[in-house]
C-alpha cells in the first residue's frame, strides 16, 4: 500500500444518510424527553450521561463532522492536484535517472502532505471521543431499556438504534487510528534523508493515490450535503 493514503480515511462520511438521521433523531427526541417518561428516568442509570451527550450532539459533534469533512475534502483535493501535476511532469522523464529540480518538488510536495496529514490527524481525534461517547450511551441506555420493559411489564416503546448506530460504530471503528497512522507512516518515511529515485517515485502509487484522493473529496462533499439538510431539518 502506497504511504501516500489510507483506504480507510473516508470510512465515516459514506455512512447512509438513514443513519445520521436516526441519530439526529435520537438526539432531538432525548432534549425534547420524549424518549422516556420523568419516572423512567430514574430507572435508566445512564440517561444523565445519554442527555449530556446528546447536547453535545446537537451543539458541537455533528456540526463538526461537518466541518471535519470540510477539512478532509480541501486536504484531499489539494493532495491531488500537488500529486496529479508532480506524476504528470515524472512521466515526462526519459531514461532511468531524476532530474534534481523534480526530486526537490517530490520532497517539497511529501513534506507538505505530511504537514496537512499531521492536522487532519490532530483534528479528528476529539470529534472521534465524542462520537464515541454518543454511541456508547446509547447502546447503553438501549440495553437498560429493554431490561426495564421486561421487568417492569411497560408498554412504553423506545425504538433502539440497532443497525444504524452499529453501521456508524463500524465506520469509527475504521476511522479511528487510521490518520494518526497515515501521519506515523509519512514522519517515519521522511525521519531520514530521502534517496528520491524513480523506484521510490514508482512505490508511492501515486495513480491509485489520486484516484482515492478524488473519491474521498466527493464523498466528503456529498456527506457536507447530506448533513446540512439534515440540520436544517432538526432546527425547524
């Protein structure tokens, strides 16, 4: 695999747009107590921590994996175009040796991409713990509710999240880890001189690289798309 990109990188924003829906959902239902009644409450041991997350839902996790996407479709597309010009001059070379000013862009153009790597990397990791949280609580408050329908007879009906959460669990589960070890991957590679020749030109895949690169900015734009309809929708 090339050190240029990860596979995983876009995992969360492909989610299905029924999925955020049902979590935006379950995030509005919670403030507005309709999920539970004030006597359930005290039975649920997890519904303070559901409701905290649930306001943090709303003010700031989702609408930074808006931003976030925002983030990681700029980087991309910016990784491609550095990319798609630097292979388009590479191929251009004749013979089996690198001229000295396209081994001076090649590190130019990896080190800028390390840099932009290590911030995206940074940026992800709080809205990761939070979208973490959300999930838990969730789960949680999920289980103790069926343990408390089943023991106390209610007739009370709380839609789990089942498959939609565990579709959004799956996609973290991919995401988290995968920048920070991009990022690793490109400081380790660059820790030492670089002997920039077109083997280690030919290593970096840099076709497939673009091709990921573009596929990522489209499916973070459609994500973008797709949640800012749905804000507008919880907000009316």
């Amino acid at each position: 695999m090339s050190i240029l990109i990860n596979k995983n990188g876009a995992d969360l924003f492909v989610v299905s747009k029924a999925a955020w829906l049902t979590m935006n959902t379950r995030a509005e239902k919670v403030l507005a107590g309709t999920l539970v009644s004030k006597d359930v409450e005290k039975e649920i041991a997890v519904y303070p921590k559901l409701l905290s997350s649930c306001e943090l839902w709303q003010k700031n996790t989702f609408p930074q994996l808006i931003i976030q996407a925002e983030r990681m479709s700029l980087y991309a597309w910016s990784a491609a175009e550095d990319f798609k010009d630097l292979n388009a001059k590479i191929k251009l070379v004749e013979g089996n040796s690198l001229p000295e000013n396209l081994q001076f862009e090649t590190a130019k153009k990896l080190a800028t991409l390390k840099r932009n790597t290590m911030l995206l990397a940074t940026s992800f990791s709080i809205e990761e713990n939070q979208l973490s949280d959300f999930i838990t609580y969730n789960k949680v408050f999920d289980k103790e509710w069926m343990a408390y329908v089943e023991k106390s007879g209610s007739k009370l009906v709380s839609n789990a999240l089942d498959s939609d959460i565990q579709a959004v669990e799956k996609a973290l589960s991919g995401l988290k880890g995968t920048w920070i070890s991009l990022s690793n991957d490109l400081s380790n590679a660059m820790k030492v001189p670089i002997d920039i020749t077109l083997p280690f030109i030919e290593s970096l895949n840099i076709d497939a690289a673009v091709i990921q690169w573009d596929s990522m900015v489209h499916e973070a734009k459609a994500f973008v798309s797709m949640a800012g309809t749905q804000e507008e929708l919880l907000q009316a």
